[in-house]
C-alpha cells in the first residue's frame, strides 16, 4: 500500500497473495473482484481453481460460438443486387 493511501482495505490485485482471512472467513481477489466467504484456506484455493476453469471454459465457448457464426463474406449477395431490385419498384 502506498503512504498516500488513508484507506487500509484498499486490496490491489497484483500484490503476490490472492487469499486472505477477514472476520474468520476466507476469500480471494479476481480483477473483477473478491470471491467467497469460504471456511478455509484450502476451500477458497479450491474455489479459485474452479474460478480459473469456469473463466477458460467461457472463453473457449466464446471463441468455439464465434468461429461456429463466423460470416462467410464470400456467400453474401452482391449489394448491387438490392439497388437494381428497389430502382425496378
């Protein structure tokens, strides 16, 4: 923490320890934010663990869903087909 900062429950995320123990309850930071209350250490290391795969697994959806509709340029009509069909209304 820096000196200038007057509020010691500032949690930054890069700080090498990622758990810590508040009111007898374990938790650990993400960059969006403090996951838990968990009752032990281990639980919440447990509790990253799964943390970790469910955001590799979403991202490894998102980019399977995205090459799934991936638009194929090649198969789009030309546009100067609509301009010859609204000139002949």
């Amino acid at each position: 923490m820096r000196e200038s900062d007057d509020n010691e429950k500032i949690r930054h995320f890069r700080t090498g320890n990622r758990f810590f123990n508040e009111n007898g309850s374990w938790w650990f930071s993400t960059r969006e934010g403090e996951e838990g209350p968990f009752r032990s250490r281990e639980q919440a290391e447990a509790g990253m663990a799964r943390y970790v795969e469910s955001i590799r697994a979403m991202h490894a959806f998102k980019l399977k869903q995205s090459e799934r509709y991936k638009v194929d340029d090649t198969r789009r009509p030309d546009p100067s087909i609509w301009d010859k069909q609204i000139d002949s209304l």
